[in-house]
C-alpha cells in the first residue's frame, strides 16, 4: 500500500503525477482521503516538486492573487453598475447581482497554489518524438521550450536541455544556484532562468506569456501538452499542429476500434443493455 511507504517516499511517487491523478488517489480509500484533503501535505508536495524556495515565494504569489481579484471585482462592479442603470433607465426589473470576481475563499491554501502549477493530464507519447513530451512537469516544460527557442540543432537542444535539468532540477535550484554555472551550460540564459523560476512559484501567473522570454510557441505547447488543450484552432507552430492531428486520429481509430470490437461480438456476449442504448 502507497501509505506504508515513508513519506518522502510517498511524495517521491505523487509528484510525478498530475494534479488529477494525485486528487483520484483520494478515491482509493480513506487514509488517502485524508491525506489529499490536508493542506499540509499539499504544502509537502509543492517542496518536494519546485524546492524549498516555494515557502518564501508563495507569499508573493498569494499577494498577488488577491491584488488581480481586487483589480478584477472593481472592473466587475463598474460592469454591474452600468448594467444596472441601463436596465432602470429601460424600465425593467433589476436582475440579481452577479457575484464579484471568482476568487475562492480557500485561494491562498497550498492545494490550490499546486494544483495551479501541476500538469492537468499524462502527455500521450507520440510518434514524433517532440523533445517538449518528456517534460509534463510545467515548469521543465516552460523551460523546455524556452530552451528550444534559444537553440540551433536538435542534438544541441536534447543535450543542453538534458544537462541544464540534470543541475537545476527546480525552480529553487535555478534560484539558489550560481548564475555563472547556468551561463557555462546554457549561455546566455542563466538569468533568463532565474526570472522564469521567480515568476513561476512567486506570481499568481495565468500563462506562460506573462514570462519574460516566452512567446507564443510557450503558451501554446503549454496548453496542449499540461493543460490538455486539443483544440489546433489558433496554433501556429507546425509541430504542435502535427502533434494535435496525431492526438485526433487516435481518438478516431480508438472509438473506431471500440465500435468494431462491440459489433464483433457474438450476441450471447453482449450485455443485455448498452449505455445509452435505445430501449
């Protein structure tokens, strides 16, 4: 059982899952439960992913949160202001007031700190090998392909990325490490690196774009491969549009496949009723 493991066992195998799997481990039984449902071990987990830099930096992350949420209930009210005195001045009743913002009151807990730097889903390993599917982990991804567009050759790039991670694993460790090792792996972006490692664990981020350095080519390969975006509406880059047509034709030839199978049977081994089947 996962919970007879010591802990730091226990946190070894969670964080390298994303965040849905980590809440499903709750499903399995009641100590894990318990244990997803404790901030604590949310905050354990956030060390053991990004380093311990996170307990300095959260702080600056919770702060700006709430700074964003201020911005955006005082753009809420003058919206429901104006809304309202348009509909007097129609004549009709005063809908009810929309709640301001979408702020949770549990925004500033470790588990949403997490769960908003984890991966959403597994990356599906494709046929064309993007260098961007070994790395779930937003942060390596971000990273990655940071690193991707400061770099010629493909062989240059899988060996830069490779030895870069293999020293600076975390955030933190691109925070507390020397600047001048970074530089003599990767020159020039070592300093590059520690502002993407600030603002990933001490800004309350949206996307990868609000970084210095990353561009579109970021945003998007973080959208389709941690968030699980599968829409190509809007992507630019043709790897990233070959790799979506890919995710497409399996799921084609996976309901294609179910379809066949379920048609193959032999009546007497099918189901006497099939979800959402006619009656």
């Amino acid at each position: 059982m996962l919970l007879e493991l010591p802990s730091e066992c226990v946190l070894t195998v969670l964080k390298q899952l994303p965040v849905t799997d980590v809440v499903s481990t709750g499903c399995s039984c009641s100590a894990l439960r318990a244990l997803v449902a404790d901030d604590g071990f949310w905050r354990d987990l956030a060390e053991a992913k990004w380093g311990s830099a996170v307990h300095e930096l959260k702080p600056l992350a919770d702060a700006d949160a709430q700074q964003r949420l201020s911005s955006d209930n005082s753009t809420a009210a003058a919206c429901q202001t104006s809304e309202q005195v348009e509909q007097a001045t129609a004549g009709t009743p005063a809908a009810a007031a929309a709640a301001a913002g979408r702020g949770s009151s549990n925004s500033s807990s470790w588990q949403h700190y997490c769960c908003k730097r984890m991966s959403l889903k597994t990356i599906r390993s494709s046929p064309l090998s993007l260098l961007q599917e070994a790395y779930p982990d937003p942060w390596m991804h971000i990273t990655c392909c940071v690193l991707c567009s400061r770099t010629s050759g493909s062989a240059t790039i899988r060996s830069c990325i490779a030895r870069f991670f293999q020293a600076f694993p975390s955030p933190s460790a691109c925070l507390q490490g020397c600047p001048q090792a970074m530089a003599a792996l990767l020159h020039p972006l070592g300093l590059t690196q520690a502002r993407l490692a600030a603002g990933f664990l001490g800004t309350d981020w949206q996307d990868p774009s609000e970084f210095k350095g990353c561009g579109k080519f970021v945003s998007d390969s973080w959208r389709i491969f941690c968030k699980g975006v599968e829409e190509a509406k809007g992507i630019e880059d043709a790897k990233l549009k070959q790799y979506l047509a890919w995710v497409v034709r399996q799921q084609q030839a996976a309901s294609e496949q179910a379809g066949y199978s379920v048609a193959a049977l032999p009546p007497e081994a099918l189901p006497l009723h099939l979800p959402g089947a006619a009656d």
